[in-house]
C-alpha cells in the first residue's frame, strides 16, 4: 500500500521537459537494445513526448551490469578484470575504458547527492592526511605524482564525512573538507582532532569562528603530537589502512587529479554505504543516516538505490 502511494507521489512530481506542465500521461513504451522496455511519456499541454532518465539514460548497458562492475572495483578488482568477467557472464561487451567510464560517472553522480546530507554523528570529528601517489599518465615515461587523500571521520558512527584528494595540503584544500564537515554535521562538532600540520589551526578558526560570549572558540581543537608518542585513536587509521589496501592495486589511479578524485568519492560512497563495518557491525550510513537508512532497508544492490534515488533528488 505504501509503496504504490510512494509511486503514485513520484510520478506526480513529473514535469514536461519542454513547457514544464505536470499535466504528464505515460504512453507506450521505448524499446532499448540491452536495458528493455522503457516507459515513455507524453505531455497533454505540449504534446512532447520524453523518457525519464532514471541514471541510465542512453547507457547501452544495463543497471545491473554497471552497478555490478562499479561495486567489483570497488572490493579490488581491475578494470581489466571487471571487462574479463563481464564478457563471461554477459552477452554483450564492454571494454574496461567502459568500465573505468562508469566508475567515475557514477560516483560523481552519487556524490554531489551524498555530500548534500545532513548528518546524525557523534560530537567529536578526526581529520587528517594520507600521501598517494598517482601516475600522470598510463604511459609510465611521464613519472608518478604526489598528492594527498585529505579525509574525516566520525569516530562514533565510523562514517567518512568529507574528503578531497588533492595535489597539496594547503589551507585551500584542508579548509574544503573541514567547511564540508561544519555543513554536512551542522552544529553537531565540538571537537575536532587533527595532526600537528600547521594550516589546520586557521583552518578550523575560519569555519567554526570564535565565540565573544564565551571567549573561546566554538569548537575545540585537539592536536595529537605524534613526535610525543601519541596518536589518533584507531578509527581514522583504520579508515587509512583500508584506503591503502585499495589503491595500492588501482589502476584507475592515472591520468588527471579530477579523475583521481572522483575514484576517490566513490570510494566513500563504498566505505559508507556499501561495506559492513566490522567494528559497529554496520554500515556507517546506518548510523549517520537513519532516515535513509529506513529507506533502503531492503535494497540489497545499494549502488542501484543510490543511483536511483539521486536521480529522484535532482528532479
Ligand atoms: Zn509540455
């Protein structure tokens, strides 16, 4: 019952591509090579007829496919191995630049939703830097490149709040992850921890700001000296270890830092969404996100719902 009310409310929310009437009938459907039927509709006022695109508009794959090779890769497969697989259990093939393609389609796709959310985490957030390396180029001759993978963690829930990778640790790139964090958590953060580089006190004192009435800052900051013998407690490392697991055979990790970064985000879409954590025995989102969380409670391809309700947002 539920559910045909949920339909009934989304296709209502149709407008016409054309004129922008919600005065929208389907009619007959458009028959696709390798994702089958698709329904059309019409507009009554204008008489233009469209498809919805529902994230797979004009892929000549289907969703099941594409979201299977994304979450492939994700779990440490090559594209290569992705394209070797696929031509064994599907009929029709693809190349792994296709694959490479989807990869980073998608995971932007997701991302500019995913970063849109407001976020249930705990009071303390750690933020620091992890060095990678990527090749500028697949042909080896134009050398390896230093950069950074600049990432947040609520301890609490495990969720990765925000990330950049970046080619320097600079006030500019530290303070776009820590204004993402201040935005996606609201008032929520009172502590952040974060390692002796020496942007990040400005950096923090530029989001958050300082407090006249109480005389302080509104959050506060907390620097592990590792020089001392301290560190971060685990989560953040953990979360480190995993990303180095995983780049460490990536071969997406060439060419330009846009698509570097964009492997990345769909990385924090599998951190977040996909993966169990073993610590919280969940994940993440489960904890960050309740009200999504209840959404897609029954969705086992999570990579599809993600795709599909972005698509369902941006309307
Ligand atoms: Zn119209």
């Amino acid at each position: 019952m539920k559910c045909k009310r949920n339909k009934q409310e989304k296709y209502k929310k149709l407008s016409c591509p054309n004129c922008s009437s919600e005065n929208i009938i389907k009619r007959g459907v458009r028959k696709t090579e390798n994702r089958g039927e698709i329904q059309r509709f019409s507009c009554k006022d204008c008489s233009y007829r469209f498809v919805v695109d529902d994230g797979f508009y004009r892929m000549r794959n289907t969703p099941q496919k594409i979201s299977q090779s994304i979450d492939l890769f994700y779990r440490g497969v090559s594209t290569r191995k992705v394209q070797e697989h696929l031509a064994i259990f599907h009929p029709h093939n693809a190349s792994n630049v296709s694959v490479y393609k989807w990869i980073i389609k998608y995971s932007k796709m997701i991302s500019k939703f995913t970063d849109r959310l407001k976020l249930d985490v705990g009071m303390e957030v750690q933020v620091d830097e992890m060095e990678c390396h990527r090749r500028k180029s697949h042909k080896s001759r134009k050398g390896v490149e230093k950069n950074w993978f600049i990432d947040s963690i609520c301890p609490e829930t495990r969720f990765l709040i925000s990330s950049e990778y970046c080619r320097t640790r600079s006030l500019r790139d530290i303070k776009a992850v820590v204004s993402r964090i201040k935005q996606k958590s609201e008032d929520k953060t009172k502590i952040v921890t974060t390692d002796g580089l020496n942007v990040y006190p400005r950096a923090i004192k530029q989001v958050w700001g300082y407090n006249n009435k109480l005389g302080r800052h509104n959050v506060m900051h907390n620097k592990v000296n590792a020089s001392k013998g301290e560190g971060f407690n685990h989560p953040i490392e953990r979360l480190h270890n995993s990303v180095r697991a995983r780049t460490k055979v990536m071969r997406g990790f060439h060419g330009s830092i846009h698509s570097a970064n964009a492997i990345m985000k769909g990385f924090e879409i599998y951190y977040n969404f996909i993966t169990k954590h073993q610590a919280i025995k969940k994940c993440p989102y489960e904890l960050a996100l309740p009200e999504l969380a209840k959404i897609m409670k029954e969705d086992k391809n999570r990579w599809l719902s993600l795709i599909k309700i972005t698509k369902e947002a941006s309307l």
